[in-house]
C-alpha cells in the first residue's frame, strides 16, 4: 500500500528519476510486502525559483552515477588489462585486498600479484547486488570465473564475489573473495 | 534536497518506521549526493477508515522482519550448533553453496561436509550490508573466521563473506565464500 | 493509477470516512479506466488547530447524511402509510410528480389520487443510484410494484422507478414513473 | 473546506481533467455540506518518467468518454433512425426495457415494437444524471415526448425517464419509462 | 524542521515566486527557531485547468506589488520634489501624519508645512521591514536625515523612520517620527 | 487561492499552530491579493518517530515565544519601574537608542536620562506590528505618550514608535522616536 512522493528539484535525467523510483521503491519492499500494484513511487519536480531552502533557492547536485556501472566498467577494463583507465575511477585512499593478500593500494600490485598464478582469467557475471550503506554506495559482483592456469590448464566455473565501496563516483575499496585455492586444492 | 513522503497505514512500530525511514533516506542517499541535512523522510500514517484502494478499506500487511537480524540469528545458531533453530529459518527450497561444494539442500550435510576440515570455526563480523534486491532482501555478512584446524593448530583471521536471500522472513539462500583454502596453502 | 489525498476536518465517523473514500472512488472510475487496486484514496484529518481558512480555525461541518437512506426510509414510511413520518422528511417547497398527475405538494393529494387506482401496493428494489447532481443530492430507487387492483387481483412485476431530489437532508422533488397504465392497458 | 489532490500521470485533456475535477468536487458535495468556495480540487500530473508502480514506469489509460455525450449522441441517432450509428454504440450482451415488454437486444426489436404505437416521437429533455454505481456508468436521461399517434392526433409534454449503463464507452443497458399509457388510458 | 508546501495556479513570475517563499521562510522562522537548512519551501504551480474551486477553474490573481519597493519609489520621488509621479502612487483615503501635525490628506499640505522648517532634506535608509498586518501591507522604513536648515546650516545623523500602510498597491496612510526637534532643541 | 501544507514534529501547542497558522497566511496574503475565504494552511504533524531529517529522529525544537508578548510584558516593566524584570528580558548586547541620545545598553542610563524630562510618561497603545526579518523578530509599538511635566503640567496625546528586535526570546536592540521635543518647542 505504501505510496512515495519525493519532492526535487528539476534536471534529473529521466534515467536517473528512474533509479531514483527504484530505489524508493526497494527501500519500501525492503521493509513491507505489499504487493507491487499497490506500491507507488511519484516524483514531484520543482524549478530552482520554486523551491527554497532556508529561503535560498537551490540548485539541483548531480545525480550520482550509478554504482553498479561504474564496477561494470572497472571490471572490463582490468579484464582487458587497460590500466590507465582503470586506474582512473580509483578514489583516494583506495585499498584492495584479495585473498590471502595484505591490502594492497595499487593496480600494478595486484598484478605482480596474480602474475604466478594463472595466465589469465576472466568474469562471467551472476548478479550484481548495489546499495547505500554506512555512508558509501556498495557494489557486490558475483559469478565465475575462467582462464587457464599458469601451465596451460584450462579452468572455469570457479566462484567469485567481489565488494566494492565507491564514494564521489569512485571506487574506493574493493574486497575479492573466490575458490580458486579450493578449487586448486582438490 | 530531496523531501520523501511516505504514506502508510497506521500500525507499523517505530522501529519498523525508523527501519522504512532508514531505507528511504539511503534511496536517496544512493541517487542524490544531497547533504544529510537536507534529506527528510516524513510518514504520514492513516487509520483503516481513512484509507482505501479500490474503494475497499485495507488493513496494513505485518512489516518484514529485519533480515539482517534473521542472518545473525541464524550464524549465531549455526555457531552454537542448535541446527533445530537454524533449520527453524530456513525456507523452501532453501540451497547453500560453500567453496567448491555443489549445492546443499540440508544443514546436516553441512555439518557432514565440514567435518574434515575444522574442529570447530567461529566468525568476528566486519559488517552487515542489507538491501531489497531482485525479489528478496539480499543480506551480507562479512568478517573473519578463527577456530582450531583438525590437528588442533589454531587460525584467525581468515576473511569470509556470506550472501543470503530471505523470502517472507525465512532464508532461501546461502553462499559462502572464504580464504581458507588459500590460507592452508600457504 | 489516480491517488486522491483529501484533507478534512476531524470529527467524521469512520462511516461518513467510508461514504466520501467511495464517492471520490467513483469519482476517479467515472473519468479514469484505472484498474481497481490502482485508484487509492487517502484522508488526511486535521484537528481545527491545525486548519485555517482567512486565517480562521475551523470547526467541520456535520457530514450530510446518505440519501439514499434518507429515500428508503421515506419509501418504506409511505408503504406503511405512516404519513407523519414521511411528512417529516419533506422539506420547504416539496413537489411530486406521478405518472399523468399534475404537481402534489402534500401527500394526502396523493393518498387522494391512489385511492381509485390499487387497494394497495408494495416495492421490491432492483437497485439505487445516488449522486450530487446540479446543487442537489439526487437519488434514483428502481425495481417493480406488487399489490392487488381495486377488484381484488393481485398484480407483481410491474417495474417502476423514482427520482428524488435531497437538499440539506430534506427530499424536495420526487418524480415517478411505473408501467402500471401499460399492463393494465393489457 | 475539504481540499483534494489528485495525483495522474501527464496526458489528459483539459476537458478530460475538468470532468475529473467536477466528478471529485460533487463527490466532496455528496458527503461535505461546505460552501463551495471550499471546496478547491487540485491536479498533480506526472510525465511517466517520474511516477512508478511496482518500480514500473506507466502510461496514463485513455480517459473514459463523457458516458452523457454517448447517451445524447445515442439518442440523437435513434430519434433521427440512424440505426447504424446507433447499434455501433452498443456493447455486448446489450439489454434494453421498454415499458410492459421483454427485454430486447436488437434495435430491430424496437423498431418492430414501436411501429403499432405512435407515428413518430421525439424528446425534449429536462436534464441528465450521470454518475459511476455498481461497476459501470450510469446515466439518466430525463424529460418529455412530443409526436403522433398512430392516427395523426399530435401528442406532447408525456413524461419519460432513459436508464443506461455504460461499460468501456458502449451502451449495455437501457430501460425506458414513460406515461404514454397513462395518457392513452385518459 | 519545518517544510512548506504552497499551492499556488500556474503564471507568477520567478521573482514573485521568491518573494512569495521568503515570505513564508521568514513566517516559519517567526515561530519556530529551526536552522536554516531546515526550512524548506516548496511551490506546486496548476495550470488553471488543473484547478478548481467549487468546480469552477481559476485564474491566478496578478501578484501584488511589492510595498517596500513602492515606499522605495514614492521615497524618491518625494525627495526629488517628484509630486505627480508621488501623488499617483497615493490610494483614496490617504492620510498622512507628521511630527507634532494634524493629519494632512495632499502632499501640497506637506510641502506648504515643511516650508518654514528646513531648506532641504534628504533621507539615509537603515533598513526597511515588511509584512502584512491588520489587513493592510505595513512597510516600516528608518535611517537619517540630512540636509539644511532654513539658515542654511546643514544637519545630518538624525534620526527618522516612517510607517506606511499599502492597499491594492497604493499608499494609503504615511506617519512619520524624527528627533528634528530634539536636535533643534539642543 | 493559495493552499499551504505545512509538516511540523508533534509538540507544538494549540497557541503556536494557531501563531504558525497565522504567520502563514500573512505571508500569501503579503504577496497574493486572494481573498480570504480562498487562503487555506493546514499542518501536518509528525510524531518523532514518523520524521527523519538525514536518517535521524528528530524532537521538535521548542516554540519561539510570541515576541509582541515579549514586547508588551517588557513595557509594562517598565512603566510600573520594575527594572529587574525589564532587565530579565534583555539579551547579550543589548542597545537602546532614545530621540538624540547616544547608544545606551543599561536601564539605569535610561532612567538617569530620563529624570531631567518628565515626572513620569506612561503608554496608550495604538498597535503593534511583528514579523521575522532579518535575522530577529522585530516588533513595533506605537502609540501616545501621557504624563506630566517636570514642573507637573499634564500632557497626553504625544505620538510615539518603538522598534523591538528580539532574539532567542531575548530583547536585543530598542529604539525609540516620539513627538516629545516637538511639543515642547510649541
């Protein structure tokens, strides 16, 4: 049953109204189950003169980029071993720790670091699950991955999830878990 | 900036109403870099009679348990080993993957499968991150495991995440990911 | 999808809520094909505290009551001829039109002119109608009449219907029309 | 002093939300005696973009026709035999009453009906009702015929009354009252 | 805390628009001592056909003018000797009232009172305040006065401050305090 | 034609809506000329529990008190001499200026100046005028002065203002005109 107004100002993209809808209408399901027909989302759009704040108009902050792509593109680009690019969507203070490594600050780190231990590896994506929490948007990707072995084997099929905490549109922590150890174990 | 409006039905308690208002200003917060200052979540609330869809009068549907205290209770359970309170939360067609298992339909495989690889194993939790996602509310938890390998040698440390689905209050799904086999390796 | 936020004054029954959810309800479908789980109706209730109009507290003006009810209790007072009380729900420049008759303004003209036409007769209801229609409550009974003939037949069937006119809770205009000259032209 | 906000999505006519904003106000009328100039209807409309249900995007549903306007344009093209124009705007499962006959489905019927009674009749009309009841459109179409008897005496001023219902902009019931008997029985 | 919504018909321009939510700024902050960033003022604008009173469409009142800027301008024309351009500006009725003066209705009366007083002043403004009080728009406008006495000894620093009253855009009553006299005095 | 909306948190007395309802309609009535009857504020008000600004419950500020109350008990103060209550209401920083005296920030320099001019002044209340602008509360008194002379001759009828700026329900700044030294140089 619940029904959302959310009142801003105007210049939000019709994409971005539609994250927003999205994620108010989460934020409801997320605490009450009421069927979807019944759970309504509307926006109310105000020019700058017709809205004030402490008697000042404002003006509309930019909408935040969507998280969840931001990751998409950052995974493609290491994928695709394009650092520089990669790089560039690094906030300050980045960290990233894999497993069973020390936090590392820097792509060409993790890349000394994977050096022996496959050949290459690449993602296929299940899910990606994003949110705000505890102050910054959090991206999880989760899925497979394959590539071969350092001695040519082929591999596939090996989970992964990864965390990413992303702040002013940059990502500024990413978590990796994966069973690639187990899987070498066996 | 934004102003969020919700309009529900009368009988949800404040912490179910702090839980919706909590979602709605995190909705915002993940669209709109407002200052937090300037995110207000206002309830308006109305009695059964003064409310109605189709021009029926509706009662309001029971809030959805806090999902995230359903995945503590049920690790604290699965911690204490009291799987008939576990087993309790679990929903149909409940599945569990952990590293480089097929997927477990019953706690007592868990048990079974992890028998040779840990005299017992507790958690230390970094984190929760809970959010409506895809149908079901979508819970991490994430932290460290420590405990006693099979020959007594204690460990700690040893990052792990887990990703559950809960689906009308009960779990649906659990993964599990962690470094131990990395670890091990070492 | 229309939803109708109404604000009022509190003091309304749960009852007079209901009646103005349902007519606003009916309101919507009269203009918008919305499905019915889609036209949401919600009552905000202000204490007169909390309302002013030219900077006037408020208080609520008593609801009008349904005329519908009004009419059958009107109809049910004459068939049991219980004049009085149907004297009593007429308000200041009554007038009544049945079929072929000029305009009656009391109803013992009207018992006078039924008299020569059925020793009694009584109502079955197929349906009513209510609406406010230009200044006035307008409500329309329909079904058929039975009763016997001035010889002692006893006649069923025959359908007719009424057309009240309600202002401030009085009836001020009634207009019949039955099919009674057509069977008994039979 | 009821005040109402109605929220539709973009795409309305201004006829189409002048009869939305006339159908709440009398739906105000009908329960609320306050005076009219507090009695204020305000319509907030949504591009699609920014109004949502169940997280989707919706288009407006085309406004319902003005069901009066079918019943005169109906009744025109009866009065002036322009039976194809006419059975166009019935809907399946048509009905219609006319005084002391069997319910008919085919204008044919009527023609054939009609063709023993007068030589031709039209109408002059006192007023219309018109109101959502029961599922579909009501409307009444209320006033007097004029025309000639089969003998070519002239006739006028006989009362008559129309009853129609209207369901996704098709006429499915008309029932028909009027003193013609009552006035051949004189 | 407090946020504002005001519903006002489509067609004021931007400026008035801003007076319009200062005002209403500045009439929460008369009450409740929230900070600034917590009143929010926020303007619905209706196309006249998206609005109605007792069922009929409005036309937005024009905007009164703004009193402070009409003081403002008859101020100046009053100084510059501009008696049209001032008298123009003066609604029926006018009075005015000066220190130690009966009431004068035309400013030639002014003019003819001031002769014998002092060659010339002028006026340094220290502030102007605004509202609407007791049916009327107030403006209150302080400072100093400077200028010649009648010997041609110039003053200056003292101080004055006039009270104004505007109806439908017009000046109808001025009073008028200054500490003329007690400089003259000394 | 206005309509204004205003949420505020729960908490506020019966007295401070009808102030806040008052102040709000001023302010349309400042800057649109719709008549009264069509000028309508209505208050939302929230229980904490149903209000977060930034994620956080909020408790409602208290009101501020009524500042021509202030104004009024703080001059009858001092008219009875009682200057430790009139001292009581004075804030930090405190100023008064009197018809050509300096600054003052103590009564006991009011009254020390005051005891060369009369035997004693007492007030008739023309009206008062308030409002927030600038920062503060401002509130104007004006009226007549009666009293007597030092050398005991009775005067009356002596114009006067006095501007009130008022913060944090404490009188910060004083200033006073009146047609004393006018009269006396008559």
């Amino acid at each position: 049953m619940p029904i959302v107004e959310a009142h801003i100002l105007q210049g939000y993209s019709p994409t971005e109204k539609s994250r927003l809808s999205s994620a108010l209408t989460d934020a409801i399901r997320f605490v009450v189950p009421a069927p979807d027909e019944a759970i309504t989302v509307m926006l109310h759009e105000y020019p700058s003169e017709a809205y004030a704040r402490g008697g000042q108009h404002r003006q509309p902050a930019p909408a935040l980029p969507d998280p969840a792509q931001i990751v998409r593109d950052y995974l493609a680009a290491m994928e695709a071993r394009d650092l520089d690019t990669a790089q560039g969507m690094l906030g300050d203070g980045f960290q990233m720790v894999f497993p069973a490594t020390q936090p590392m600050t820097d792509l060409s780190e993790l890349i000394a670091w994977s050096k022996g231990r496959y050949r290459f590896v690449k993602k296929t994506y299940d899910g990606f699950d994003a949110m705000h929490s505890g102050g910054v948007a959090v991206v999880y990707a989760r899925g497979t991955l394959y590539g071969e072995w350092m001695d040519g084997t082929p591999f596939e099929g090996i989970r992964f999830i990864d965390r990413f905490e992303i702040s002013g549109g940059k990502i500024v922590r990413q978590d990796v878990w994966n069973d690639m150890a187990e899987v070498r174990a066996k």
